[in-house]
C-alpha cells in the first residue's frame, strides 16, 4: 500500500538522523527515472525502498539506496530496543530476508543483530574549514583566485545543461568505472523540484563563462551533502578547491554546520582531494538482510 507523502514529510522533518536521501522529496526525484518503488510505513517508522537486480536479474531484493548513500528508516520519536527489533523481523518477513539498508551511524536502527558492513564516507566541521585546509589545496585555491574562476549557484536552465555536459563527458572518460549514469531528464527533474528550494543547490565553477567544475548540493538541517559533481577534462587549476570552498563558506553563512563529500568507492586520488580540507571519516552502515544468496552476490560485487 502506498505510503502517504504528507506524513511521511512530516515524520521525516521532526526525525533527528533523517537524510536528504530518505525524504519524500529526493524519493519522488529517482522514482521519475527508476519506477520500483517499494517504500513502507510500520508502526510510524517510513523506509525507503526501492526494487533491485542482483546477477544478472536472478536476485531480486530491496534497497534503501546505493551503496554509500545513507537512507534508512525515519520516525518522529527515537525507538525502543523492542520496536528495533520488531522493525527488523518486520523488514526480514516483507523482503524474503533480501535487503540492504544504508544509514549514518547515528540512526538507532543500527542496533540489530543482523549483519553490517561500513562504508567510509569524509566530513568535515564547517567551523574548522579555514585551519584545517591543507598547503596544498591552500595554494590550489589561491591560483584559481588569480586566474579568475568564479563560483555561483545555477539558477538557470542553461547552469543545468553545462554541467550535463561536463557529467556526460566525464561518463565517457570513466565508462567502466561508473556503476550508474543518469539521463539528462534526471537532471531536469532535479532542477525542476530540488534546486531553487532549501533542498538542493547546484554550484558551478566559471572562468570567462567556460564552466570548469560544478557540485550538486543536497541539504539537511545540521549539513550540507555533496551528493554528485563533475569537471572538464582539463579544468583550471584549482577549480574543484576552489569550488568546494565556496560552497562550505555558503553553507557556514546559512547556519549549517557539517559539509558531508559522501563516500570515495575507495579510490585513493578521491580520498586525498577530500582529505585535503582537513574531512575526517565517518563510517556509513549497511544492513544485509540473513538471505544468503542475496547477501553474498551484494557482498562479492562490493569488493570489486
């Protein structure tokens, strides 16, 4: 049965570990380009979840996101043990036991009993974004400065077709690498609903009118995420430090006070950019549900 979106909007703005990712809002968005939605209401609790293939379309199973994108389950009132668990033998019943739930460390629904994995993601205290920038990024920023490059928000229809364009270039430079691409009405619809409200930002990086680096910026109460970005293949130098400052200084002016680069898919080159401005690790989880065969195609397909 459907879940009602009001309500679920409701639960989702008084929920203390509540995502960008596990709101109606974001839920609406991928739900216009990958119809299997399967989200649910129990006890007050709302989860999003989505249909999914394992190997080849012979598993079938259920996911609160992709891997490393945290969307678990929201309620108004933080649960008791009991209600914890009844949550989850509720989940294993429903699911046939094929489920994989991703959520911060914060959500109490991480205690359970079933297996976890983590997956490291790099946040960083806004308060500490200026003392913590390292050399490197310091003098990347600056010559970006001296060459000119400018950041601002997208607010028009042709902000969004340059960073389509940047995003479709990068796709081919990295097609084998690329466990999801997104077709330009993604983009559109993001546009349409998300940017221009307080849920999302897209900010771009210009020299002389020439985009270099753009960022999509998804917003929750506490911080600001950065859910998705793309560049030229060769940007100014400096552009992406510098675009990432200007965003962390436009979330700080607006009271927000964690900047979240989300997960690195465990390449290196990602890892030192985000270690860079000083982000430390917070561990995101995964909770696999007890079908074996589910579990252990997911798992073996992770470690690729």
């Amino acid at each position: 049965m459907p879940v009602e979106v009001k309500r679920w909007k409701k639960v989702w703005d008084k929920c203390p570990w509540s995502t960008a990712f596990s709101s109606p809002l974001w839920q609406g968005v991928v739900e216009a380009i990958e119809p299997r939605n399967e989200t649910y209401e129990w006890e007050g609790i709302f989860t999003p979840l989505s249909k999914i293939s394992l190997a080849k379309g012979f598993l079938q199973g259920f996911e609160s996101s992709v891997p490393g994108v945290p969307a678990g389950p929201v309620s108004e009132r933080e649960p008791s043990d009991t209600l914890v668990n009844d949550y989850w033998n509720d989940l294993n019943r429903r699911t046939s036991g094929r489920f994989l739930v991703h959520m911060r460390p914060d959500s109490p629904f991480t205690n359970t009993t079933f297996k976890m994995i983590s997956t490291p993601g790099y946040v960083l205290n806004l308060k500490d974004r200026d003392k913590k920038l390292r050399s490197h990024h310091r003098r990347l920023v600056k010559k970006a400065r001296e060459a000119g490059i400018t950041v601002s928000k997208a607010r028009r229809e042709s902000d969004i077709d340059a960073y389509f364009d940047m995003y479709e270039a990068s796709v081919k430079r990295w097609r084998k690498k690329s466990s999801r691409v997104y077709p330009k009405s993604f983009f559109d619809d993001i546009h349409r609903y998300l940017i221009g409200t307080d849920a999302a930002s897209l900010f771009l990086a210009y020299k002389n009118e020439k985009p270099q680096a753009g960022a999509l910026i998804l917003y929750e109460p506490d911080r600001a995420v950065y859910w998705h970005g793309s560049t030229i293949s060769n940007p100014e130098p400096g552009s992406a430090q510098l675009l990432h400052v200007e965003i962390m200084n436009t979330a700080a002016n607006n009271g927000v006070t964690l900047y979240d680069f989300g997960p690195s898919a465990g390449l290196q080159g990602v890892e030192r950019f985000k270690q860079g401005f000083g982000a430390g690790i917070e561990n995101m989880v995964t909770v696999l549900g007890p079908a074996k065969a589910f579990t252990s195609y997911f798992l073996r397909r992770k470690r690729r």
